[in-house]
C-alpha cells in the first residue's frame, strides 16, 4: 500500500503512513504509474516485431511469445509493471505475418525451383562449352583428330586440363560420373565433320567414355524439357524435347523432325 502524500510505500491494512503519519486506509495498493517501470519483455516483443520484416518474419514468432510472458507478468504486477501496449502490439502483429509469410512462402518455392532449374540447365551448358574448348586444344595438339572415342574422359583430364565436375551435368543423380556421350560419327570425322553436327550430348545414366548415338540421348536431367547439345563448331545449345528429331548425327542432312522423346 502506498501513502498518496509522500509515495512511501506501507504494510497491508495500516491506517496511518508509517514515514508522514498520513492517512491511508482505504487507498489503492496500486503504484502509481510514474513509479512502475516498463516491462524489459515487453520492449523486446515490440524489437523484435520492428525486425520482423527485416529477418523474413523469423523473429515474429519469438516476438509473440515474449509477448504473450510479458502481458501475463504485467497484469500480475499490481501496476508495479507497465508496456501493455507493446507486448499487445508484439501478440497481434505475428498473428497475422506468420500466415502471411506462409503464405508468401508456397508461392515463392516453385518459382526458386524454377530459377534454380534454370541455373543448373546453364551451368550445364558452360560445362559442354568448356568441353568443346578442349576437345578443339586436343586437336590441335594430336595431329587434328578428336580424343578416342572409347577413352575421351580419361584424354581430356589428362591432357587438356579438363576437371572432372566439369563432366556432369548439376542436374544429374550419378555423383562424379560423366552426364555426357559422344558422337561415335563425329568421333570418326574428326574436325571434318559438319559443323552442325552434334560432338557432345546428355544423358541421364552415370556413364564414362561412352560412346553412341541418338538412342542414348535422354532429357531426364531437365525434367524432360530438352537436352543441352555441343556441335563440332564449339557452340552450345538446349534443344527442346519436340525438336531433338532435327538433330545432325551423320554427315548427311537432318532427318524431318519425328518428335524424340526420352
């Protein structure tokens, strides 16, 4: 109980103040407001809520719960506390931005799928360029003639500088084996062959030193939306599943476009 004269505060039930002799019976036991301090809890609701947007809501969650401790405290507090308002404000705010951030978060996901999809379609694509790159530098140091077609992983590492990450394709499950087959025509032709003519391709399966046609191509890597392909002039390019079937394999022209699907 406190004296409304001097502010001293007093036992439960006396009449008169014990420091000015004031009376006091019946007065409030509440302290009066200019003498209750903030609730340390309910500043850092409120901090904590400030930063929320700043953090991706992760501090909402805590923001409400530090909240919910403070409004408990200063209600039992017999005034000695004070910062309703804050640790209010600290409940209410979360309980609308946590849905809303869930809500933010179902529609970014596939979208950073996607973006991460096509990140991983261009790093692949830089690794057949590298690739081209070094098939072209082997070349000219083996008498024009591109690496053996039956050991073409194993030339390139040890003698163009090729690493090997640089032989699969981000997108593929197969750890440390080649995503790539050569051409076996191209292979033969050498640099001689059509320009247009595909050198290097995807596949899905862990292969090394493989060497084929179009039947082991495979646009498993990109969710089948198509294949990145190295032609014999060095250039890159992803071709779509619809127009694989126009592909060059041999020395002559394209077959009409059958619509491979693998």
């Amino acid at each position: 109980m406190y004296c409304p004269k001097c502010g001293s505060e007093n036992p439960e039930g006396v009449k008169l103040c014990q420091s000015c002799s004031w009376v006091i019976s019946g007065v409030s036991t509440v302290i009066p407001a200019e003498d209750a301090k903030t609730s340390a809890l309910a500043i850092t609701s409120l901090v904590l809520l400030i930063l929320a947007p700043l953090t991706l809501c992760l501090t909402a969650l805590p923001a409400l719960i530090f909240g919910i401790i403070a409004l408990v405290k200063i209600e039992k507090s017999n005034g000695r506390l004070k910062g309703r308002g804050f640790a209010i404000a600290g409940i209410a705010a979360p309980v609308v931005l946590i849905p809303v951030l869930a809500m933010l978060l179902a529609i970014l996901m596939p979208a950073l799928g996607k973006v991460k999809h096509l990140a991983q379609r261009m790093v692949c694509s830089t690794n057949l360029q590298g690739l081209g790159t070094a098939i072209s530098f082997y070349s000219s140091d083996y008498d024009d003639k591109f690496p053996t077609g039956s050991k073409w992983c194993d030339l390139l590492i040890d003698n163009a500088d090729v690493s090997q990450k640089s032989l699969v394709c981000p997108s593929a499950l197969g750890g440390d084996r080649c995503s790539y087959v050569m051409n076996e025509n191209a292979e033969k032709l050498g640099p001689d062959a059509p320009a247009d003519m595909v050198l290097l391709f995807e596949t899905s399966q862990p292969v090394w030193n493989a060497v084929g046609g179009m039947e082991l191509l495979s646009t498993g890597n990109h969710k089948g939306e198509g294949c990145n392909v190295l032609y014999v002039d060095g250039s890159t390019e992803f071709v779509r599943t619809e127009n694989i079937g126009t592909l060059r394999w041999t020395e002559e022209e394209p077959p009409v476009n059958i619509g491979i699907t693998r």
